[in-house]
C-alpha cells in the first residue's frame, strides 16, 4: 500500500473553564472590595460621629443628661407670727416633717435583699418593724394598723404621717432609712378661741404654689402674702419617675427663703377674751340668736376687741363655714334708735335745735302712708331735745329730723361712714345699706332717723360714736398696728385719715345730752332708756336701741323679735373707748332681753379698771326731760 504523507494526529483541545454567567470572577472580586469600602466608609462615619459627640456635642448632651434626673425644688418661708398690741402671740409657726415611704420599691429591694440574706426578714416582718417602732415613737398620733396599710399598699408613693417632730422624725428616719421625710410647718395658735374670729385660719397647703402654709381665713388669709414670706429654691436629683422624692445629698444651686413678716394687731388679747365670754354669758342669759360687740379707742379707731358669741378653735383643725364667719364685720343688721345720734348731731350742727328745745311730742305722727308712735302710750307732751334722745322718742326725733331737712340728714350718714366698708381689712366685710337719696320715697324720711329702713355692722355703729367721742372727728377702725420685717424693723401702719363729721362743740353738745340716758332721777320721774349702763364714779354717754327684725311670713315688722343695740363712751368728759353691742332676736320676755345696758356696764367696768382710767371729776347733771305745759 503506497505510503502516503503521515496522518497528523487529532489536536485535543485544552478542557475549557466554565465561568459563573451570574458571578464570575471579576464580580468576586468586585463584591469583595465594595465590601472593604462599606467597612471603611462605616467606620469613618462612626468615627466622625464619635468626634462630634464627644468634641463638638459633650457638654449639651451632658446638660440634658442632667436635667433628665434633675429637679428645682422650692424651700418653703417660715411665716410670720401674728401678735396682739403687747406682743402675745396669736399665731405662729413650728417646724414639722411629714413622713413617706415608696412602697412597691421598698418591696422590691427588701425581696431581693432577703434572697440574699434570708436572716433580714421578708418584707411582712420589715413593714412591721416599721410600724410598730413609729408607734412607740410618736404614740397614740399614729394607728399602727393604719400604717401597716399604708406601707403594704400597691402604690408608688405614700404619706405615712404628718406634722411629726423632726427630732422624733429623725429617729425614725435613721432607723429605717427608707423612710423619707419631708418638710413641713405647724401652724400654731396659743390663745385657741381667743380672737379666732380675727386671726382666722393657716394650713399647709402642697397644692399650692408655692406649697407652703397659707391663710384659708380672717387675716390669715386677708394678709397672706405679708405673713408667707418668699420662697427659696435649690436643685436636687429625684427618684426616677418620681420628682417629690430627693435623693439626700444631692442639694446644691441653694437661693435661701425669705421669712414672712410678724403682724401685730390692735387687739389686746385680755380684752377680746372678757368681750367674747361676757357676749357668750349674756346671749345665753337672754335666748338670744347670737350677739356681737366692739370696742374702740375713742380717739385712734384702734380696735382693742371684735367679739361674737361663738368662736372656733383654730388648733382643732376641723372647723365649718358658718364657724369662719364674723358676723361683727360682715352681717349687717337695722340699728333702731342707736341711730338716733345722726339727727343729734344734725339738729345741733345745723341749728335746728339746742338741748333744752322743747319739742312737742303728739301721740302719734303720720309721715306719708305710715303713722309713727312711740314705745310708750302717750298723749302730746313736752320733751327738751336731750329728752327725746334719753326717752327715745320715735316722734321727737322724726320732728327735730324734719327740721334739720333730708339732704342734710343724707350728707350726715354719709360723713358717719354708713353705707361703705371701713376698709378695716378683714375678709367679707359688708358696707350695710342706705338708701340713695334719690331713691327715697315719702316715708323713707319717717323711718331712717329712728333707725329703719337701713342697715350697718357693729363695726359701723361704733364708728358712728366714735366720731362722737373724737370731738367730730371719724378715725375709720383699724386692727393692725405694724407689720415686723425678717431683719427686725418695724412698719407702722399708717392711721387713716380721718373725716371731720361736725364741729368740736357740736360733739361735745351730743356727748353731755347722751348722758341722760343713763340717768336716773326717780324722785322727779326724770329717767332715761339706758340706766343700767350707769357705771358708778363715771360719766357715761350712751344710746339704747330696739329695731324690729322683719316677719318672712308677712313681709312686715315683727311684733316679738327684735334687735337690741347699745352704743356708749367711757367715760363722757373725756372718752377713752367706745363700745358697740348688738343682739339678735333675744327673748324679749325676759328681763334681760330688752336692753344692751347690762353688758356695756360689765365691759366698761372691766375696761375702767384694766386701764385705770380716772373716776369723772364730778357725776353727771340730773337735767330735765319733760316739761309740764
């Protein structure tokens, strides 16, 4: 077989390498370099982030840290002190603590601590430690079951006790240094009843901004920012969740309170307690509703007692509305013939009448649609003018008061101040009611000079006599004297101006016809309303009053209840005080129950000889009040 050219052998081809469509190679290495540039790109930002935050950012996030668990709390005044015009406390303030626990926290810890050491006790036998220990503490103040609930109550935050000793407070606290203990403030009342009417009522108020004491009544209340003082403030770190609980230690940024200033009175604390107890004796004695009493200095309308008949134990803590109330100031009432003193001082000032002016008194005198009589039957009669004021003669009166004109009867109420509020500054006083002029009818002029058909407080009335006494002169009541500051000055409170209602004559000339009041002359008949306000060795000047209440059933005048006044001066040459009374709706059956002479007489006793005033160089002139045709 011919040889032909070599076959060439089959070339094999290399094996082929299958590349990954989706991947490959290159993506590998793709995927691991993205990679890389995350890692460094993260870190970086990490990195700046880290910088920021502590070069850049570390001291306004430090700050909000820190106000996270921060709190400003207020460092409550110490209050004033509330004293009469001798510097005997009325009122004042002792420190105290009041005493809390956290119950679901104390019961957490104490479980966990037992775990650890089952010899301290669960928390059963800690809670009762505590109680039983801050019953032998505090003794009866506190019912150890009543704590026992409290502290194994399902609450974050509870008060155990109040108004704890601190000393005895701090033997709790270190005992049982889960218990905490809170400032607090006791107010204090020395004298109890005495001028409770006055002074009013404090409690510690954490409701309030800024918690504190502060006056819920009488000048407690009206007085208030005087007495509170201003508040203090420091930081503190609280109990997360819980800003009422300061972790101790952590006070700082500390601003000291300011301590109220002491307030001290007119009052003379003897004085008020004799006016409340013989306004109480006697209210008893007569059946009346209740009864009220002032008494002023003649010539500074300082008042030196506002008695009611009833009072309140501000120490009790537990006292009603109606008890808050003092009726001296804010109840008004029509005065009856105590208001007679306004036509007097009229007639007088304007000439109209002198004192031994007689004026004849009919039986019986129509003014308008009304007839007036006169609390005795009589025929016409004879009266001088100092007659018609010490016999009290509704008719006389009315006569002299129709002389004098109504324009100038209504300039004379208003100069003696009825009508408006003293201004004396305590709570809720009433301005009483007068007419306006403008608004009077034809009887209107028949009733307000025998003293109805208006209305005044016992306040008012003895500003009436006030002036009187002052030679003209009203000094509006005042019963705070000066105010005592933290660093020891003292402020006088400024006297009010006073108000010149008539003439020194004329004040005079009244004062020596009110005498006659109290006259007795039995040999010749000659007697006033008011004898038994006669105060042997003294001149007295005085007024007796008997104003009929309103019947709710009629609308009319009672016939059987009544209000009796009496207002007077002590003594008539030269006053020292004047003293109002009222009394509402006594038994006027009874003796007693017709006048208010009996207790002017007692206090102006008692106030004769408490001062020392002078006998009267000479007793009163017996003068005549009837004349016989």
């Amino acid at each position: 077989m011919p040889r032909g050219p070599a076959a060439r052998p089959a070339r094999r081809r290399p094996p082929t390498v299958r590349r990954d469509r989706r991947t490959g190679t290159r993506s590998h290495r793709a995927r691991i370099l993205i990679g890389r540039l995350l890692m460094v790109l993260a870190l970086l930002v990490a990195g700046v982030r880290l910088v920021q935050v502590q070069g850049f950012e570390a001291t306004a996030l430090s700050t909000r840290a820190e106000q996270q668990r921060t709190t400003t709390k207020d460092i409550p005044a110490e209050r004033g002190s509330i004293l009469d015009r001798n510097g005997t406390p009325l009122a004042f303030s002792q420190e105290a603590r009041s005493l809390w626990v956290l119950p679901r926290l104390m019961k957490k810890t104490w479980t966990e601590e037992a775990r650890k050491d089952p010899s301290r006790g669960n928390f059963d036998t800690h809670t009762a430690e505590i109680a039983a220990t801050m019953h032998r503490v505090l003794g009866d103040a506190v019912n150890e079951q009543d704590l026992l609930a409290k502290l194994r109550a399902d609450t974050s935050f509870v008060y155990l006790v109040d108004n704890v000793d601190p000393v005895k407070a701090a033997q709790i606290t270190k005992t049982f240094p889960d218990v905490g203990s809170e400032y607090r403030a006791i107010r204090e009342y020395p004298q109890g009843t005495v001028a409770s009417n006055i002074v009013g009522l404090a409690n510690w108020r954490k409701d309030q901004q800024p918690p504190g004491t502060h006056g819920i009544a009488g000048l407690e209340s009206s007085l208030d920012n005087v007495l509170s003082g201003s508040p203090g403030r420091m930081v503190v770190d609280t109990e997360q969740g819980n800003n009422d609980v300061v972790i101790p230690g952590t006070e700082r940024d500390l601003v000291p309170a300011t301590p109220g200033s002491d307030v001290q009175l007119t009052i003379d604390t003897d004085v008020q307690y004799t006016a409340q107890h013989l306004m109480a004796d006697y209210v008893r004695k007569t059946g009346a509703r209740d009864g009220s009493m002032v008494v002023m200095d003649a010539h500074t309308g300082e008042v030196y007692a506002l008695a009611n008949d009833t009072a309140f134990d501000p120490n009790s803590r537990v006292v009603t509305l109606n008890q808050l109330a003092n009726p001296a100031v804010t109840t008004p009432y029509e005065p009856g013939s105590v208001n007679k003193v306004v036509t007097a001082a009229a007639g007088i000032e304007y000439g109209a009448v002198k004192p031994d002016t007689v004026i004849q008194v009919p039986g019986e005198l129509p003014v308008a649609d009304r007839v007036i009589h006169d609390a005795w039957p009589h025929g016409t009669i004879n009266l001088t003018f100092t007659g018609v004021l010490a016999r009290s003669s509704n008719i006389g009166t009315v006569l002299t008061a129709q002389k004098v004109g109504p324009d100038r009867f209504a300039d004379m109420l208003q100069r003696l101040g009825l009508g408006q509020r003293t201004g004396i500054g305590l709570p809720g006083e009433s301005p009483g009611s007068v007419p306006p002029r403008n608004q009077w009818s034809g009887s209107t002029f028949g009733n307000l000079p025998i003293g109805q058909g208006l209305s005044m407080t016992v306040l008012q009335m003895a500003g009436m006599y006030q002036a009187i006494a002052n030679d003209g002169v009203r000094v509006p009541p005042r019963i705070v004297q000066a105010e005592i500051r933290p660093d020891g000055t003292r402020q006088e409170e400024p006297r009010p101006a006073g108000v010149r209602v008539v003439s020194p004559d004329t004040a005079r000339t009244v004062r020596d016809m009110l005498r006659a009041v109290t006259q007795d002359a039995p040999g010749v008949g000659e007697r006033g309303t008011g004898t038994s306000a006669a105060l042997p060795g003294y001149q007295i000047s005085g007024k007796t009053g008997t104003a009929q209440q309103v019947d709710p059933n009629c609308g009319c005048y009672s016939d059987s209840k009544y209000w009796i006044t009496f207002a007077g001066m002590l003594p008539a040459e030269n006053p020292r005080f004047v003293i109002g009374i009222m009394l509402d709706a006594p038994d006027y059956s009874r003796p007693e129950g017709r006048s208010a002479a009996p207790i002017f007489h007692d206090m102006a006793s008692y106030l004769a000889q408490r001062y020392q005033i002078p006998v009267s160089p000479r007793p009163s002139p017996i003068v005549p009040l009837t004349l016989q045709p």
